[in-house]
C-alpha cells in the first residue's frame, strides 16, 4: 500500500499550512500524511461508539452557499464525532440575502471566535478570499469550478483501499470535466501521487488549459478506458452552463455514459467512481453503479467522513496547542 507512515516530517512540519484551500501547493507527503491520518478515523467509523472529544470546546462553521448533501453531512458528522460545537449557516436565510459582501459574513464569522470554518461556495477563488480575511483554519468544501480538495482526498483513500498502490495505475476520468473541480482536484491530488490519469469529454466539455495539466486527454470514451484500473464518472453540471453544451442527454449516454459493455473495455477488475450525485442514465447507468464488486461509489461517501474528520484533526491541532504543533 502507498505508505501507511510515510516518510514525512515530524510534528507541525508534516502539514504546515494553515487550511486547506486546494490540493494544489501539496506535497506528495503531505497529502499521503492526511490519507495516513484518516486510517483510524476509518476504524473507529466503523465501531458502533464513534466518538473521539478530541475536538470538544471547539466551534466549527459549515457556511454552504451552494447545495450539498454529501460534503454538508460528513463535514457535519466529522465534526460531531470529534466533538466540536457543529454549527451549519444556512445561508439561504442569511444576510448575505439583504446584500452583505461575502468579506463582511467572514469577518462576522471571525468575530464569533470559530476555530474552522468550512465553505462551498459557487464562485472559484471565493473560498481563498475568505481565508485571507479570518484568523482560522479554512476548509475549501468547493468553489466554483476551481478546487473541492476533500474529494480528491476521499477519492484517493478510496482508491488506496481497493487498489493498494498509485504508481502506474491507470485512472480514467469521464464527464464535464470543463466545469469540475472534482476532476481538477483529483488531477493534482492522483498525479502528485504517481498515478497515470486521463482525461475524456466531448470538446466542448474539454478545458482548454488540457495540455498544461499532467493528463492524457481523450474525446474517445472506449479509448480512454482500454487497460483502466479506475472509471471516475462524473456528472453534467448543468447549473453552470450557459448554452448548449451537449446536443442531448441521450446522445451524451450514447456517447460518454458507462455502461456493462463500456466497463468490459476496461481492465477485468476496474473499479468504478463516482463523487455524486449521479444522474442515472446519463453519464452512468444503474447496473454498473449498483455494482457490488466493482462500484466503489457507497465506499467515498464512507471515506468521505473519515478524510474530513482527519482534516478539521489535523487543521485544528494549533489551536488546541497539540504536541508539536503549537
Ligand atoms: N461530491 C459532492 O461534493 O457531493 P455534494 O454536492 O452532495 O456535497
């Protein structure tokens, strides 16, 4: 398995930074540190008692500006288990409503002593801006079509669990990759990490900065899964599309959806991802994503819990003065 205990350094310098805005600016070692520390938030997830008070006495913000089941929830119960004060902002009832700047709701959140704030937001950047202006630890939970750093973290532990080992392994990314941060994320996250990913969506789905990033791009979906290890679908994000990007859900099917026969172009045992939430039919069908031995979808969001309870852990650790990290 890539490093359980990786060769990191000790104390604080083995994640200094002060939150987690983008897998972009990890280490390799950096990210394998937080995969390393969500193992025993894996273990004791799975216990019936889950709760560690490592966290008691602190107060940690969920401010949510877009929907989210998935992220919401697990930043929520990851709090909770590691028994901080969980407040979630609901934001569609906030001031933010009667014209208040973004600037002034996270300087009111600073006032109110938060030791974390964790935030989705639909503008890209948004999430850093509010970083620069508060005196805590911010959790980028996705802005825009920037980063979601949690999910490429989540997907990477996913994979390490089923798969053991990055180097080489063959990752074949699907969908709106144009609009996706998850995809970004996972670029640098997966790459940084030595595995091999490509990229497939129909041109205009494409970003047109492909030849910077460390990617095989593909418009040919039954080529890009020849010899795949992992099938990450994602969905069309249609609430940041602005004209006609694909000629019709039906034709996209035809062309990128996963189905049994496409999954069979893929390695005998390739895995199937999906970070939700999935539009059946579309980019995936039902009987790849209810696959039981193969569909690793139900596993992220387990995963999911475990990676966001290490990340408000380990964030948090200055302010409760742990050892070696004050
Ligand atoms: N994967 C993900 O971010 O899902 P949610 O939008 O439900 O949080």
């Amino acid at each position: 398995m890539t490093s359980l205990v990786a060769s990191y350094p000790a104390g604080s310098a083995a994640f200094p930074h002060r939150g987690l805005v983008g897998i972009a600016g990890l280490a390799p070692h950096e990210i394998l540190f937080l995969l390393d520390e969500a193992e025993q938030w894996v273990k004791l997830n799975r216990l019936p008692q889950k709760h560690d008070n490592r966290l008691a006495g602190l107060t940690i913000i969920n401010a949510f500006f877009e929907n989210s089941t998935r992220t919401l929830l697990s930043f929520e119960i990851a709090g909770k288990r590691l028994g901080a004060d969980v407040v979630n902002m609901q934001t569609a009832q906030s001031s933010i409503k009667k014209g208040e700047t973004l600037i002034d709701t996270a300087m009111t959140l600073n006032a109110m002593h938060a030791d974390a704030i964790v935030i989705r937001h639909g503008s890209s950047g948004a999430v850093q801006l509010i970083a620069d202006k508060v005196s805590c630890p911010v959790l980028n939970a996705g802005d825009g079509q920037h980063e979601h750093p949690t999910q490429a973290l989540l997907d990477a532990l996913t994979i390490r669990h089923a798969k053991k080992d990055f180097n080489g392994l063959k990752v074949t990314i699907c969908g709106d990759i144009l609009h996706s941060r998850v995809a970004r994320s996972n670029v640098l996250c997966l790459t940084s990490l030595g595995a091999e990913v490509r990229l497939c969506a129909p041109p205009a789905l494409m970003p047109a900065e492909i030849e910077q990033m460390k990617v095989t791009p593909f418009l040919d979906f039954d080529a890009a899964l020849e010899d795949a290890d992992v099938v990450m679908m994602l969905r069309l994000q249609m609430e940041r599309m602005q004209g006609q990007f694909i000629p019709s859900p039906r034709e996209y099917h035809h062309l990128y959806g996963l189905t049994p026969e496409r999954l069979a172009k893929a390695k005998p045992d390739a895995l199937v991802m999906h970070p939700g939430p999935m539009n059946r039919g579309v980019e995936i069908d039902s009987n790849v994503a209810d696959m039981a031995d193969r569909s690793l979808i139900t596993r992220q969001v387990e995963m999911g819990v475990a990676i966001r309870m290490a990340c408000l852990d380990v964030l948090t650790r200055k302010v409760r003065g742990a050892e070696g990290w004050t």
